[in-house]
C-alpha cells in the first residue's frame, strides 16, 4: 500500500512511450487564442488582465533592462499554474512533482540571470559575495559560504516546488484512502474526514498556484541583484 501511494508520481507510459510529453503540451491548447474580431470574450479579457496584473506586479522593482524577461516570466507563470492545476484532477499526472524537470526549469534561468550580472556589471556582481564592512579574518570564510548559497539557489528553486507538490498529492491521496476505508465502518467519521479532503483540496489549488507564483518572482528577485 506504501509503494502505491508514491506511483503517481511515476511518469506513465504508453506501448514504452512516455507520456510526460503529452502532459507538458496539453496545457497549451487549453488556453483560448485572440479572435479576429476587434472584441475580446470575457474569457480572452480575464486572461490578459491577470497576464498584465502579473506582469506589473513582477517587474516594477526591476529597471528598463529587466523588462525584456516579461515574456519568459508570464510564460513559465501560465506554464506552472496550468501543470499544477492539472495534476489536481484525478487520473492525471502531474510532471512539476519531478525534480528532474523543475531543474531544467531552475538551473538555466538562475545561470541565465548570473551570466547578465557578469556582464553587465562584473564588480556589482562579484560584490555580492562579500558584504561590505566585513572584518578581514572572516573575509575567506563569507566567500565561501556566499558561494555556496548562491549555487544552492537553483536547487531550492526546484526541491521546494517539487517537495509542496509531492507533499500535498500524497496527503490528499492519504486522507482519500482514509476516508473510504472509513464509509463502511464509521460513516459519521468519514463524512468529517471527506470535509477535511474537500479543504485540503481547496488549499492545494491555492498551494498550486502561490508556488508558480514564488517560482518566478524568486527568479526576478535574482534577475534584480544582476540588471
């Protein structure tokens, strides 16, 4: 029972073909396309609202120069938010749960935004790994342990959207089985049970979307120290 509760984060196969493939485009055809006609739906204008609320919210800290991520950060944005909404429905999987892809996701980007730093402004850039009015001893050991936490950045990127996701598919999938178990023998304790999966659910939409969120204005916090 243990061993099937973690097989949903298996990536399904079909005749040895994975269908992580079909999962990442899906939720690109789910997004409606702007009609010919001058007029939006409602659906197209509460689409470009939240787009353009996002898009301003996450880049008003950062300078002219920062505003060419716009498109990236809104992509990867809608990108995450669909994935992890997604995997909430039953029988389908949920590829932001692999560490794997959210490296892909983390590592580039993170690499992408120290790169500019190191061109843009190589002092600015190299300063950051020692705080000004450091005393002189201690100098060696803050260079190291900045370092450290600075290639450690990509890596909690994706461990932590990884492991809130892991964690809350497997919790409703606990509390789910618990709750059936339960029917037969305790109806009124299955009942509260069902309330709490129905909760935990709502929160999980709620986990779903504020880490896709905190995904990207982590990596805009990142592209600010650098631009």
């Amino acid at each position: 029972m243990a061993l099937n509760f973690f097989d949903q984060f298996m990536s399904p196969a079909y005749l040895g073909v994975p269908l992580i493939a079909l999962a990442l485009t899906l939720p690109w055809i789910l997004f409606p396309t702007p009609p010919s006609r001058w007029l939006n739906n409602r659906l197209l204008t509460l689409q470009s609202w939240f787009i353009n609320r996002f898009t301003y919210q996450l880049l008003m800290p950062l300078n002219t120069g920062g505003h060419k991520w716009a498109t990236i950060f809104a992509s990867l944005m809608l990108f995450l938010i669909s994935l992890n909404m997604l995997g909430l429905l039953p029988y389908t999987f949920t590829p932001t749960t692999q560490l794997s892809m959210n490296m892909g996701f983390a590592v580039p980007l993170w690499m992408a935004t120290v790169l500019i730093g190191m061109r843009n402004q190589p002092t600015a850039a190299l300063g950051h790994l020692l705080p000004e009015g450091t005393p002189a001893p201690l100098i060696p050991v803050l260079i190291i342990i900045e370092t450290i936490s600075l290639f450690i950045r990509p890596l909690a990127l994706g461990v932590r959207l990884t492991a809130n996701l892991t964690a809350g598919h497997l919790l409703i999938q606990l509390i789910a089985t618990a709750a059936f178990v339960l029917l037969p023998l305790m109806p009124t304790v299955a009942i509260l049970t069902g309330t709490v999966l129905f909760l935990l659910t709502i929160l999980e939409v709620a986990v779903a979307m504020i880490q896709a969120y905190v995904f990207v204005l982590l990596l805009s916090l990142y592209l600010q120290e650098n631009v």
